[in-house]
C-alpha cells in the first residue's frame, strides 16, 4: 500500500482484522511498550432538539524510541436523545496517526475495536488467572460485549460448557442458540444464579448492574472471576465477600477510581489498596505472579484503557502495511 493512503475501515472489516487469538497474542507482546495515556477528556455538546450529548476524548501514543511508533485518539459520542429516534446512543471512531510523524493513517470503526478489544483483554487475563483447566464459562449479560466473551475465551482455555443469564432472558436465549449453532458448543440459559455461580470455573460479568450479582459465598474454589461492566463507582457486580475471597487484578490503576466494583469494597474495607495484585502490564510482563494454586480465587476487574485501543488499531494497520 502507498504510504500516504488513509485506511478507512468500517465495522465489518475492523471485525475481520481483529481475530481474537491473534489480538491476545498481541495484546500480550505490545501491553509492555512504553505508552503514554493522558486522562480523557469530556466535553458536554448543546443538542438543538434533544438530549444533550457527550464527547469523549481518549488519547494515547507510544513514547520515544517504540518497537512500534503509534499515535491513536477514540472519540466516543453519547447522545441519550438518539433512543426516541431509533438510533443508536453511543458511537465511537478510532483516528490511527503515525508515532514517528503525526500523519494521519487509518479511521476505524471505534465500537467494533473497542468491544473486540475489551473481550480479548479479558482472555489475556485468564490466560494468566484462570485454571489451565477451566472448561465451565458462565457468562453474566448478552450484550454487545458480553456476546463475544465465549469466543475469546476460548481461544485461551478448553472451553466445553456455556452457560448465560440476563435480566433479559430473550438476549441469553439468542446469545445461547448463537454459540450452539456457530460453534457446536453446549450452551445453556440459566435461571438459577446462584447454583450457576456454584459450579463454573470461569465467571465473566458483562452487564450495567448497581447492584452486585455475584455473591462470593456461591463461588466455589478455584474459579476465575471477569468482570467487565462496571465503569461508575455507582456500578457493580461483585459484592464483597467476592473481593474478599478472590486475589485482585485490575487491568489499569483508573480501575480503583471508576469501577463501583472497587471503590465501594475500598470504602467499605473489604478490599485495602495494598489487597491489588497488580495491572494487567504486570501480570504479561512477569513482574507479578498470577494463579497459585488450582484452589484459588482470582479476579479481574478493567474499565478499558486507551493503550489496549492503540495496541488493536496498530494491529489492524501493521496487516495494511506489511
């Protein structure tokens, strides 16, 4: 390709570049560069007719000197008004830049990057947390995300079981039929939680809760638990006996300030600050030890970070390149 053509890659494609045991191994190789990701930046927008929205700013660029020389900026656009239009709420776009000279070289579908990404960090951290072994994924929720977690997981551990809930019971039996009739994999909807949370080995929350629906106390010895949802500190889905059971990985440190997940435990004193293991970094990096023993509970809870974007929009530009 000419070095100076601008990509343009809508959902479609963005999905077919970003398969998910290559974009684990990635994440694992480039997680360790030396990125620099200022705080976001939020910015209220005056809607004419509606709802007012939201712009989002996430930048994030590779220090001096990268294996892999990267400037990258996802705008995300929430605009609540655009429900009573029929039109989706939330939108994103990732703007790819040359590391070395700030030229512009790719525009790619944001929401399709962000959520393949989320998934993928997931296995990347049960990869490292969960039992070699794990075959039992019970999925919490059956949405965008959540609909993509078996897919990812299972490139890291023999997954053989799907089970799936939802307050909508209608999405999990949709999310159900998929993995059976896609991937000839046994895949149930349950409507027992609690006897659900009993026997899976891997626990992977992806939903809007604020109220936890994981209870600690069900959890059975060696399971791994994935929680991606929350991203408020009003937001949950572990409650504290969960934290207290389980040793605590976050994928980012602006985990302990953004997820419910964390500051609620933090104020009520289940969890101290010297109770995290470590990020994400430390675990692929070998700067901190992950699963112990088959016995062991292990958590981790991420919010998204702005170098896991810059590690999947790379990727997708490097299959461009050459």
């Amino acid at each position: 390709m000419q070095t100076d053509q601008i990509l343009l890659l809508d959902a479609a494609t963005t999905q077919a570049r970003l398969p998910f045991r290559a974009l684990v191994d990635t994440l694992g190789e480039r997680l360790c560069d030396d990125f620099e990701a200022p705080q976001r930046h939020q910015h209220v927008v005056t809607a004419s007719s509606r709802q007012d929205g939201v712009m989002l700013l996430m930048p994030g660029w590779t220090r001096r000197g990268a294996k892999h020389p990267m400037l990258g900026l996802k705008i995300v656009n929430v605009f609540p008004g655009n429900n009573e239009i029929g039109l989706a709420a939330l939108t994103s776009s990732y703007l790819l830049y040359d590391g070395e000279t700030g030229l512009p070289r790719a525009i790619i579908d944001g929401n399709t990057l962000t959520n393949r990404r989320t998934a993928a960090t997931a296995a990347l951290a049960a990869r490292h947390l969960a039992r070699a072994d794990a075959s039992d994924l019970l999925v919490l929720g059956s949405g965008k995300v959540a609909s993509l977690v078996f897919e990812a997981m299972k490139e890291v551990r023999p997954i053989t079981k799907v089970r799936i809930w939802d307050i909508n019971a209608e999405g999990a039996e949709r999310l159900a039929a998929t993995i059976r009739n896609e991937h000839a994999v046994a895949a149930s909807v349950v409507s027992d939680l609690d006897a659900a949370l009993s026997e899976a080995d891997i626990v992977s929350a992806a939903t809007l809760a604020s109220d936890p629906i994981i209870k600690g106390a069900r959890l059975k010895p060696g399971v791994h638990v994935d929680l991606i949802g929350s991203f408020t500190p009003a937001m949950r889905e572990a409650d504290d006996e969960t934290i207290r059971r389980a040793r605590v990985y976050i994928d980012t440190p602006v985990a302990l300030k953004e997820s419910g997940d964390l500051t609620q435990p933090l104020e009520s004193g289940a969890l101290a600050r010297d109770g995290i293991q470590g990020t994400l970094e430390d675990l692929v990096s070998g700067k901190v030890e992950g699963r112990r023993s088959d016995g062991e509970i292990t958590l981790f809870k991420a919010v998204g970070s702005a170098r896991t974007d810059l590690v999947a929009a790379g990727m997708i530009y490097d299959q461009y390149r050459g």
